[in-house]
C-alpha cells in the first residue's frame, strides 16, 4: 500500500512555502526550466507574482461574465405600515405608501465543501483546462447562493510508492470569494510551476513529475476523522467538459 502524505495549506501560505523553502532534488526543476508554451510564464518568480498580486487579464475576463454577478439579497415591499415613506406613492394619496426592507440573506445556510483537483495530465491543453474550471467555477457560485460553502484546490502526484496530496483552501465557511484566488487557478503555472516547485523541496520525491494519485476521493476521506457535512469530489479535469454528473457528493 502507497504511504499517504497529505498537507494542508492556505493559500498565501502555500505560495510562501513553495518561494521560500529550498529545492532538494538538484536533478529535477522544471519549476524553472519549463517552456512558456507549457507553463504560460517564463519564470517561477513571475508565476507567484501573478498567483500573489493578480492575474489582471483573467480577473477582467470573470468580472464580465454574467454568473459573476452575485444576486441582490435586499428586496423591497410595500404596505400600508412600515418606517420608510414612499414619497411618490404619499403626495398621490396611494395608502400603500409605505417601504418595508426585506433582507434575503439566509443567515443559516446549510454547509458545502467542495475540492476541485487541480493536477491533470501534460496532454491537456490550457484551453481545455481553463474551460473546464470556468464551467467549475459557475457552479461553485451557482451553490454559493444557496449554501456556506468551503472551496478546496487540490493537487496530487503518485511518486513510485508515496501518494502526495496538498489541500490548499481558497475559501473558508463564512467568507466571500476572493475572485484572485480563483482566477489564478485557470493558469497552468499554477499547477505545472507552483506545485513542481513544491514537489521538488521534497524528500520523497526524486524521480520525474509522475501521475495523479488513484483513487484520489476515497485517499482524501481516510485521511479525515469524520465528514460532519455535505462534500463534494469535483472530477479530475482530463480535457473533457465539467459535467455535474461527474461531482461525487458523500454527506454526513
């Protein structure tokens, strides 16, 4: 049986391992030496300036799609009683003149957590990638609306008998997408700068970039105590579309 190693990083804190902490394999740096075509940046350093300070182009590029754009949570009614006047509605003798402010928010949204792996073959083209977490990225907001959610990146290699996974969180219960974060993550430097250069400060690992863990969803909940609410496994992205059909959802 593979051993498991799995490590769990915030996102600035995973960026702040991975340019500090030296690289121990000598032999392997494709950190560095991958090709522009391969990894969309010409250095590692340029890739964690843009996971740190912003993908500008890509950031435009989801601030103009339409699912972006969060649904209002504060209606208007009117009635004959209430604290606010209608001026309008009041100087045309309307009795129903009065505003009432109704907040939509659901203060006790049901909790959501959702990991979406980030390592995929070198066969898979950027384009493909990218379309694959656009689509991700619309249901992510899409349940958003309706739950607390937790968002998870996940990265993993099988390294001859050890089993990497590193578990970075890009949004936590209560808080709001960091729109960043989530564009960063439709670069390939990402994945084929950031997370080599993680691969390469490590003991166990000192033999070429290898493949995906097996069986990564059942890997991920052995490794928990308990699963205390909804999660949801997205699909490894192999160049095919995001299909819902293919999230893997366990409850508690």
């Amino acid at each position: 049986m593979n051993k498991l190693i799995r490590n769990n990083f915030t996102y600035s804190a995973f960026l702040d391992y991975v340019e500090r902490t030296p690289r121990l394999q000598t032999n392997w740096d494709s950190s560095e030496t991958g090709s522009m075509s391969f990894s969309g940046t010409s250095t590692l350093k340029e890739a964690l300036d843009l996971a740190k300070y912003g993908w500008d182009s890509w950031i435009k590029q989801l601030q103009d799609l339409d699912f972006i754009n969060v649904t209002w949570t504060l209606k208007t009614e009117l009635d004959i009683v209430w604290a606010t006047v209608d001026i309008a509605r009041y100087v045309n003798g309307q009795p129903d003149c009065m505003v009432n402010f109704i907040d939509e928010i659901e203060r006790e949204k049901p909790q959501l957590t959702m990991y979406i792996p980030l390592s995929y073959a070198g066969r898979v083209e950027q384009g493909d990638a990218q379309r694959y977490l656009l689509k991700a990225l619309e249901y992510i907001v899409q349940k958003n609306q309706t739950y607390d959610t937790k968002v998870y990146w996940v990265f993993d290699t099988n390294v001859k008998w050890v089993d990497d996974i590193s578990v970075v969180t890009l949004k936590d219960f209560g808080q709001q997408i960091v729109l960043n974060n989530f564009a960063f993550a439709f670069h390939p430097s990402f994945f084929r700068r950031i997370w080599f250069k993680y691969l390469e400060t490590q003991e166990h690992w000192n033999y070429g970039y290898w493949k995906t863990v097996d069986d990564l969803v059942n890997k991920l909940i052995k490794s928990w105590t308990s699963i205390y609410w909804e999660t949801q496994f997205f699909p490894t992205i192999t160049g095919n579309s995001f299909s819902e059909s293919s999230i893997i959802t366990k409850s508690s």
